[in-house]
C-alpha cells in the first residue's frame, strides 16, 4: 500500500465535505428527536468527525438506538450506511463508533463520538 499523499486528503477532503452537505441536516434532526446535537469535529480530510452530546433534561436514546437511527437517516439519503459492531471506549466516558456510507462507488468512513447522558432524579 503506498504512502498517503496531500493530494489524497484533497480530494478525500473534497467528497467528506460534499457528502457531509447532504447527510448532516437529516442526522442533526434525527439526533434531535432522540436527545442529542450533532456537532462536527476536524478537518474532514481523512473522515468525517462527529459527536454526539445529550441535549435534553429527559428521554435521550441509548447510544444504540442513536447509531441505528443516524445509519437509517443517512442511508435514506444516499442509499447505503453502515457500522462497527463494538462500540470503543474513548477518554471523558465518551464511546465512538465507525459508520461506513457508500455513495455511488465512493465511501466515507464517519467516527461518531457520543457523550453518555447522565442519569436524573426524574429519570431514576
């Protein structure tokens, strides 16, 4: 395998950013409707860098349920996404996940990083 260029991270960089116009408006609502914002994190040169972060008092999704809902609403964009199976264990309680998404005979690799939610009196 040959070394990576810059011209890579350029047009790399080029499809994340083009892709990332059209799959972050329905992941930022799908994300809403589950309890979180959506921010992005990084240069997108190599991938697309998410996270997570619970936004409501009550009744934010496990980060399961969130990873399958992004999936879906990305693949009802662009036809095809999907994830690791484990989830890895980051600094500050944070847990990422690797989401692959296809469009047309392109692929970007999405590192979602979700924040746990802490747990409520009301919620207890």
């Amino acid at each position: 395998m040959r070394d990576r260029t810059a011209a890579d991270d350029t047009v790399q960089g080029a499809y994340n950013r083009a892709l990332l116009d059209l799959i972050l408006p329905p992941m930022r609502m799908t994300a809403k409707e589950a309890g979180y914002a959506i921010c992005v994190h990084g240069s997108l040169n190599r991938d697309i860098d998410l996270v997570a972060i619970p936004w409501r008092e009550h009744n934010v999704s496990d980060k399961d349920e969130l990873v399958k809902r992004i999936t879906f609403a990305v693949a009802g964009v662009i036809g095809r996404c999907n994830f690791e199976r484990d989830w890895a264990v980051k600094p500050h309680g944070r847990f990422a996940k690797i989401l692959l998404a296809w469009c047309g005979e392109n692929t970007a690799q999405i590192d979602l990083s979700v924040m746990p939610a802490l747990a409520t009196d009301k919620d207890q």
